[in-house]
C-alpha cells in the first residue's frame, strides 16, 4: 500500500469520526445548557450570595445562623422530621414492594399503575386532602371522635407533617425497591429452607444483604426529597412551623425582611448537611460491598 493511498484512507476516516463524536455532544448540548441554567448557575448564585453581607463579604450569614435558635431549630424539625418520614416509608414500601413482587400479574399491572399516579400527587393538592380528610373538621377525623378513637389529634403540627412526608415517601420508595427485588431468586428459600434456614433466617442473613444497596441508596432519595419539600409544608402550616425550606422562602419572599443572602446561606447548611449524609451512604455501601467480597472468599 502506498503513502498516497492510506493518506487518502486516513482522510475518509477523520470525517466518520468526528460524526460519531461530535454528533452525539451536539445532540447533548442543549441538555447541558438547560443542566447549566437550571441547576449549576443557581446553585454558583447561591455559594456565592451566601458570603455576601450589607457590610461586604464575609460569614456573618452563617455566623448568625448557628447563633440563632430559632433557626437552629428550624434545622433540627427539618432533620427529625424528614428522618422519621423516611425511615417509616422505607419500611412501608420495602413490604409493599415485596408483596408487589409475590402478586399476580394483572395484580401488579394495576397496584404499579396506581403507585406510579399517587407518586405524583403531592404539593398544595396532598395537603387539601388530607385537610378535608384529617383536619380538626375533616370526615375521618369527625368519626374517628364520635367513636372515641382519637381526642388531641393535631394534623396542623409536627405529627401531621410526619404523616403527610411518609405518605408521599411510600409510592417513591415501592417504585425505587421494587425492581431491586428481581435480585432475589425464587430458588433461594427454598434453598435456604432445605438446609434448615427458617424464613427469618434467609431473610436476615440472604435478602436483607442483597438489597442493602438499594435500601440505603432509597432511604437517602426519600430523605432528601423529605428535607426539600415545601409545598405540602406550606400549605398544610400556612407557613407557621419552622421548617429550613419555609425559613428559606420567607427570607427571599420578603414575609418580614427581604434577606436572600441569609437564605442563600441557609440553603447552603442544609446542602452541606445532605453531602455528608450522602457520603455516610456511600461508606457504608463500600463497606458492605467489602464484607460481601470476604465472606466469598
């Protein structure tokens, strides 16, 4: 072969090549740009507002944050709050996706149908429901009174929201674990089963270990979209519990003082709180990824 001919092959092929990567990141370019719009520019805006003071630059925001009980303890309702919410509607869901899993196939046609629209019923609607269901003259609330049941129920307090956040956390969590359980093979308790194992053997020592992963990387998406919320909050309150998303609108909203840098500031806290409960899951996933390599071996 000749210098002239592989020069010419090598010149058809540079335009094949630049088709198969450049076509694909022009195809991406306009996701990145709405990526960079919607998501980094705001959250650079927010680093960098939250540094800003009336006198200049400086911590003053934070320092006044982490001196301040009031928002102190809008941090610590955010947290326990969301925290509960999650835990129990991990717990809900892991046994309605088991139960979704062992279910017949029209079954689970519909019961993914009906998750799949109740996942999507949150925000001001979720809480005019649960208003016109569990408020002081809701229906149930009503009849649960006449029958002697419930006497102190508040749904305008802490143990309200804790019930609204686990109920919008449990369609979220079925659909995120329900497809980590076609990791469990039918064979395996019957396996189990044949060497003695009781049911709660296999499921302490076999299942829970194979969907560890998925169950600690769910309980951190529901803990963040607890700790996010803000429309049901707001709503369900008329913004007069002490929540960090309802401290952080009012302060950009300008309720008592217009203070966007000390909600910028605000929103960084809890930013850097989730960052580190999202590392705490990755550790104890590298961990348990550890464990599970030295048990085979």
């Amino acid at each position: 072969m000749s210098a002239t001919t592989q020069t010419v092959r090598d010149q058809q092929r540079i335009p094949h090549a630049v088709r198969r990567h450049w076509l694909p990141a022009l195809v991406l370019l306009p996701f990145a740009l709405l990526m960079f719009l919607f998501q980094l520019a705001p959250l650079v805006w927010v680093l960098v507002g939250s540094f800003q003071t009336s006198e200049g630059w400086g911590i003053d925001n934070y320092q006044e944050i982490l001196s301040s009980p009031f928002y102190l303890q809008a941090f610590s309702n955010s947290l326990s709050i969301s925290g509960i919410a999650s835990l129990a509607g991990l717990i809900i869901g892991t046994l309605g996706a088991a139960a979704l899993r062992h279910s017949g196939e029209r079954i689970k046609r519909l019961l993914l149908a009906f998750v799949t629209m109740t996942s999507n019923f949150s925000g001001v609607p979720l809480a005019f429901a649960f208003i016109i269901i569990l408020g002081i003259n809701g229906a149930i609330t009503l009849l649960l009174k006449s029958w002697g049941w419930i006497d102190g129920f508040n749904l305008y307090s802490g143990a309200g929201l804790i019930l609204i956040y686990i109920y919008f956390q449990i369609p979220l969590a079925i659909l995120l674990l329900y497809p980590a359980f076609d990791a469990l093979q039918d064979e395996w308790p019957q396996a189990a089963a044949l060497l003695g194992a009781s049911k709660r053997q296999y499921v302490w020592h076999v299942a829970l270990p194979v969907l560890t992963p998925a169950l600690l990387g769910t309980l951190i998406i529901l803990f963040a979209n607890a700790v996010g919320a803000y429309a049901s909050a707001y709503a369900l309150t008329t913004g007069n519990f002490n929540l960090v998303t309802i401290r952080v609108a009012s302060l950009v909203s300008g309720d008592i003082f217009l203070e966007p840098n000390l909600a910028a500031a605000l929103a960084v806290i809890l930013l850097v709180l989730l960052g580190v409960v999202t590392a705490a899951n990755q550790w104890l996933l590298k961990k348990s990824y550890i464990n599970k390599g030295n048990k085979h071996a």
